[in-house]
C-alpha cells in the first residue's frame, strides 16, 4: 500500500503540506465542476512554479487537425479537443507593488480542503512575502450545481502591518491556451471584451467552428465585513480583462473579494441572449451573497448524496476513497443535459480531448442507472442511438456495408476522433460494450419500447458488423477475427483476441434473443420482426452458423482460455519478476519490448469473465483469474476494479478489497505516478462496481435480482441505495446479516445469498 498523500476524512479531502512543486498534481485532485462547467484546482493568484491552468465547458470542443506520419485511408480530419477556456477565476494581488506568488513566499501555514459533502473548496495560508509582509489568505470557491453557468469565489486578505498597499485585479485571463494542441494552435479567438468597474466579459468564438463562449465576472469588494467602492481602473495587461482597485489596509483588517464568473456558451443559448443571461445570473448571484449561495449549493450536494451515497463504516481510508470517486462522478456528469456525456478526465485535465470512449457504455452507465432516475442512462444510450448513422460510415471506411455499425473509439458527436491504427481500426471491442450498456439498461428498467425502438436498430447494425469482419478459417474450421487489439493495449494488431471473438458470438446471440422477445411480447411472428428491421431468415442463419462455429482460444493443459493468438510463445514471467525501478512499464521500457512481453495491461480475458458471468462456472473463473492475474501490471485505471469484482466473485474477499482499494484510491495515492494529467474519471464508475457488483453481488440474471455478499475484514458495515428493475433499495451488510429495504416500487422477488426471499415494503433480516 502507498503512503496517503492526502489527510484521512471521510468526507473531505485535505492537504495540509505546501509543496510548490506538487500543486500541479493537487490541481487535479482539487478540481471542481457541476456537469456543464469546470476547472481544475488552480490557485487564484498567480503562480510562478509547474501547473495546468484549466477551465472547461462540456460539449464545446475544437476540432484539431489528425497529425500523423503516415496516412492511412479511413483516419479521420481531427481529433474532438476540449476547449480550455478563459479564466474567470483570476485574482492578480499585489502587496506593496509586489505580486502576490506563493512559490516565492514563504508558507508559514497551510491547509487546503475539498469538502465532498457540501461541493466547495477552501484554501487557508499564512505567508510571508519577499519585503518580509505577514498576511493570511483564506480562499473558499464552489461550482454552482443549481445556476449551472456560475461559480463563486470568497478570498480574504488578513494584514498584520499598518499601512500596506493592497492592489486587487479581479479579472479574466485570456491567455490560456489548450496543452494538447497537435500543432501548437489556439483553439480560441476573443472577438471583443467589455469591462466597467467591476464586470467584465470577455467573448470567444472557437476556432473553425460555429461554437460561441461568453466568460463573465463580477466582484464585490468589503473591508471587515462592510462592502466598499473602490476606484475602478482598467487593467493595462491586455491579457487580463478587468479593473484594479487600491486600499490600504493596517493592522488585522480584513479585505474581502466576492468573486462570481462563468460562462454563456452558444449550445444553450442564442448568442443575442447571452449579455442579458450575463447580467441577470451576475445581479441574482451578487444579491444573494456567498454565504447562501454557499448553503444552497450543498442544499443541491444533498439531493445527490441521498441516493448516491455508499456508506463504509470501520475503514475511512475505504470511505473517503468511494466518496471522493462519487463526487467527481457527479461533478462530471449529473444526467441534467441530455446531450452532454463522460470525458475520461471530466474537467481535471485535457488528456483523451474530454470526449467519449467505451469506458461510458461500460464504466459509467452502471453507476448512473443504480444512482440516478433511469433517464439519465437512458439519454446515454439515446446519445449512441442518434449517431448510428455515423457508426455506420465509420464501418464503411474498413470497406464494411449493408448498415454495418462501427461505434468510434473516441468522439463527441458520433465521428471517430482517434488516429492510432491500433485504437482505431483494431480495438472493435467496443461495439460490445454498446450491446452490453443495452442488455444492463434493459435488465435493470424493463423499458422495452426503448429496445423495440432504437435498442434493437443498435445491436443489428452491431451484429451486421461482426458478421462482415469474421473470416472463416479452412485450416481451424472455424470463423476468426484478423488484427485486432483487444483490452490489453499492450498487444496490438493480434489474431483471435479470445475476448473480442467472445464478445462478437455474445451479440449474435443477444440480438436474435431480443429480436425473438420482441416478436413474444408484441404477439407476432418472428418472421414479421424481421421483416420490420429490414433482415432475412439468410441473414439470421449466417448469424447462427458463426455463433456455432466461432473460434475461442483454449488451452487444455492450462485450463484457461488464451488471450490471443501467440500469447503462449512469450516469455510468461510474472509480473513480479520485473524490477521496481522499471515500473510502471509504460513509462521505462520501449513499446517494441511491451508487445513482445506477457504483460496484460488491463484485464482483458477476465473483463469477458466480468461481462459474461453466468457463462462460466466458478471453477472456470479462478482459474483463468489466478493465471492471469500474475501477468497483469494494472496500468490501465480500468484494470483493478475488474479483478475487485471477480475476486469478490471466488470468494476471495481479502483480495477484492485489496483491488478495490487500488481502483478508488488510484488518483488520491496516484498509483501510476500520473495524476498532474487530471483524474480517472470513468473508472471511478469501475470502484462503485467493486462494492456493488463485487462485495454486494449485485446482478440480473434471468429478469431476477440476485445479491451474493461479502464484507471486507476492515469493513464493520456498509449500505447503499439502489435504484433497479424500478424499484429503490436501501441494503445495508454486516458481518453477520444483510437488511434490505424496499424504499419505493412494488415487492419483488430476491435471490440472497441463496435464499429466494420477497421484498415488502419494509425491512428484511436475514442472518
């Protein structure tokens, strides 16, 4: 176990050392958002050591010309970026004409908390300065939940002399530049700027895109407590947008800046509304105060913890670590916009361009389906429904035709961003995971006109896909699949991934069940159903015959299935046979000497064991679990949540909790040594699955709700609500019993530990 970085709590994360060289990794951890806008934690004031300035609005990307060094047909134009907008959060401090920078003063005192409960951030420091000037600062700050455009600032000068000049410049800094740029380009023009006294606008138009942003701020200035004027004077840095006001201040006053900003952007709203949504969410906001608006944005943190909380008493290592993953869960992505969805870093940093991967469909959907109105999954997948048409030109640049569907690795509106042959053209994988969101979706909401409708459309398109990239193979008498990369990204352009050809039968197989229910439900005949989507008994019948004869990789001498092709030729030293100083191994050895070695990034024939099952029979799951296990060097975040829930899954409970404790402290403890890129958002949907899905057991099998649970050694209690099969539950496990409370919905039917039980509308004990 790594040393906690951050100060134990179970519900705040606070750091109370100050380093300047690590502020840069605490930007990330620090961050804060409302699912529409965001920003990475970065001081107020300047600072002069390593960070990552960065303000984000959801939906509203540049598209940055595809670089590569040799093209190759069916690369797409560009990759989606998440723009980093102008920064409203700025406040330039000058003490006696000296900018106020923490990297050159010197930190008597310092302690920084992220308050999850109530959704903001508080910064407390006493410095002293270069001309050897005491003062405290004190900065709080939260992204409003309920005025999504908004968030607010209260930072607070303390002086301990008489006579000290304090210069304020409360501004927006237009400066910032995305990191990620492929050719170095901004990604943002500012069209104009308006500042008066103590409003400023700054509007942008993004780059080679009809996208419009307007950022605003607005600031009230009080001197112990009682607002003041002050002489407004525009800022004569052209790249930052407001005006300095002076006071002097003598022993123990107190300066106050109320600070509010954020953003009108042009996909909600007209670009002609935009100063009065400006001027009315300013003068609302200001009239308020911070103090209420405060109490109204934990008013809205509430609302979500009360169904979203997972509860763990006896370990707060355990509790703070689930509660920090369903914060930035939330602060994401809250189900609010339809048309929004998961960037892999949310609003902490711009690796992956902030846009869509299959870790959504996988990682993400079960966690907003089990905590939220099912809605929320159900505009996810809406989302992948209303871009088939994309999916399917995307399968016809491989040379696939007929409605054949292939989802995009990376995208924000349903074209394929990612130009990495391997990702692109080989990790087809996820098309699986789309089926898979759709089977767990169903399951959970029984909503079949979504399947009738749009569902249905999705798996043929899917299905028509695999059917065209099988070859039959004459020397195995079976179908195969060419040059594929499958989970583990450490091996690339292999032949019959065993999980990728397990996964292309399982949608076969799901499809033409679904298109059978679809027939019994509506009382018809299959060959109705298939006339209505556009099939023929010919086409289900060539299904049928590769679902039969598909080729799965299977050792008998080792009782496991193989990976892939040419696995079992490496050098198959364990993971523990690699020296310390040459982990991670993404970051120490050539990309030539990982795709020749053993080593498993992610779970990748175990991740079919997680989809599937019910497939296989315990014994089948912990042998392949202990053979692969040793090989896998978890550098993909969505790795040890896999291995918590399959661990659970044998009964090896020690060990699940040691996964879990990986997968939702991987960001807090910085396990890969990478947290100054931003957060692993989508696999902190991954560490809710390994309490719910793992410990808890939680799952549908045959429209039936089974738990099988298990408790951590650490662990006196843990409770969870649920939202499932339209029902919500509290379940509460200890050492010795499991309680399930039947919070809304009808009674329904339970498998518990065995033991089939129905629920009423009140507590069920059973020990």
């Amino acid at each position: 176990m790594l040393e906690n970085k951050y100060v134990l709590d179970p519900w705040s994360i606070i750091e109370n050392k100050f380093d300047s060289t690590k502020m840069i990794d605490s930007e990330s951890i620090f961050s804060l958002g409302n699912g529409k806008i965001g920003q990475r934690g970065n001081f107020e004031e300047d600072f002069s050591n390593d960070k990552t300035i960065g303000n984000y609005i959801s939906g509203i990307y540049y598209r940055d010309k595809t670089k590569v060094g040799w093209w190759k047909k069916g690369y797409p134009e560009y990759f989606a970026k998440m723009v980093n907008c102008p920064n409203w959060n700025k406040i330039r401090i000058s003490i006696n004409k000296e900018i106020l920078d923490l990297n050159k003063c010197k930190v008597l005192s310092y302690k920084r908390e992220l308050n999850m409960k109530e959704g903001w951030c508080e910064r407390k420091a006493l410095v002293l300065t270069n001309s050897s000037i005491k003062i405290e600062i004190q900065s709080k700050k939260f992204i409003s939940l309920k005025r999504v455009n908004i968030g607010a600032i209260n930072y607070k000068i303390k002086v301990f002399d008489n006579d000290i000049n304090i210069e304020i410049l409360p501004c927006i800094d237009i400066s910032t530049r995305n990191n990620d740029s492929n050719w170095n380009e901004p990604f943002l023009e500012t069209t104009d700027s308006i500042t008066k006294n103590n409003l400023s606008i700054v509007n942008s138009k993004v780059i080679n895109s009809e996208f419009e942003i307007s950022t605003f701020s607005n600031t009230i200035h009080y001197l112990n407590n009682k607002k003041i004027d002050g002489n407004y004077i525009k800022s004569d840095d052209k790249s930052l947008i407001g005006s300095k006001t002076d006071f002097i201040l003598n022993k123990n006053d107190e300066l106050t800046i109320f600070k509010i900003g954020g953003y009108v952007n042009s996909n909600d709203s007209e670009k002609k509304d935009f100063i009065n949504i400006i001027d009315k969410e300013s003068k609302n906001a200001l009239k308020k105060g911070f103090i209420d608006l405060c109490k109204e944005n934990a008013v809205e943190w509430n609302k979500i913890w009360r169904d979203s909380d997972v509860i763990i008493n006896g370990d707060v290592k355990s509790q703070q670590a689930i509660r920090f993953n369903i914060f930035h869960l939330n602060q994401t992505f809250n189900g609010n916009d339809p048309s929004l969805n998961i960037g892999p870093k949310g609003f902490t940093g711009e690796k992956y361009g902030g846009v869509t991967y299959w870790d959504t469909e996988a990682y993400c959907v079960p966690f907003y389906l089990g905590t939220k109105d099912s809605i929320v999954a159900k505009n996810l997948l809406n989302q992948r429904y209303k871009q088939l048409n994309n999916a399917i030109k995307n399968a016809e640049k491989i040379g696939l035709n007929n409605g054949a569907a292939l989802y995009p690795m990376v995208t924000v509106n349903g074209e394929e961003c990612h130009n990495e042959w391997e990702i692109t053209f080989e990790e087809i994988h996820r098309n699986a995971a789309i089926a898979q969101a759709i089977k767990k979706y169903i399951n959970s909401t029984e909503d079949y006109g979504f399947l009738e409708n749009k569902g249905i459309k999705i798996l043929i398109a899917i299905s028509r896909f695999w059917k065209q990239r099988v070859n039959f193979s004459k020397a195995l008498n079976k179908y195969v699949i060419l040059g594929v990369t499958g989970p583990n990204e450490y091996e690339n352009n292999i032949d019959n991934n065993w999980y990728t050809n397990y996964s292309a039968r399982w949608c076969l197989e799901y499809t033409i069940e679904q298109l059978s229910e679809i027939a019994n439900r509506a009382n018809v005949s299959n060959e109705f159903i298939l006339k209505t989507n556009n099939l023929t008994t010919n086409e289900i019948s060539s299904w049928k015959k590769i679902i039969k004869n598909m080729y799965l990789p299977f050792s008998k001498d080792l009782n496991v299935f193989i990976q892939n092709d040419g696995f079992l030729n490496k050098d198959l030293q364990p993971i523990n046979s690699i020296p310390t100083n040459q982990r991670p191994i993404n970051q120490n050895w050539s990309w030539d000497k990982i795709l020749r070695s053993p080593y498993i990034k992610q779970a990748d024939v175990l991740q079919g064991f997680y989809f599937f099952e019910d497939h296989f029979s315990k014994s089948e799951l912990e042998s392949n679990f202990n053979y692969y296990e040793q090989f896998t060097v978890h550098e993909s975040s969505l790795s040890a949540c896999i291995h918590s829930v399959l661990a659970s899954r044998i009964n090896n409970t020690e060990k699940a909790y040691d996964y879990y404790i990986r997968a939702s402290r991987l960001d807090l403890d910085d396990y890969n040594k990478e947290i100054k890129q931003g957060l692993h958002i989508t696999s902190m949907g991954g560490s809710w699955m390994s309490i719910i899905e793992g410990f808890a057991g939680v799952k549908i099998f045959e429209n039936k709700l089974y738990l099988n649970t298990n408790i951590p050694e650490k662990w006196d209690n843990y409770s969870f609500k649920l939202n499932i099969k339209n029902r919500k539950i509290n379940v509460l496990i200890n050492k010795n019993e499991t309680k399930i409370n039947l919070l809304s919905g009808e009674k329904i039917d339970i498998m518990l530990n065995n033991q089939e039980i129905t629920i009423y509308p009140k507590t069920i004990k059973i020990n």
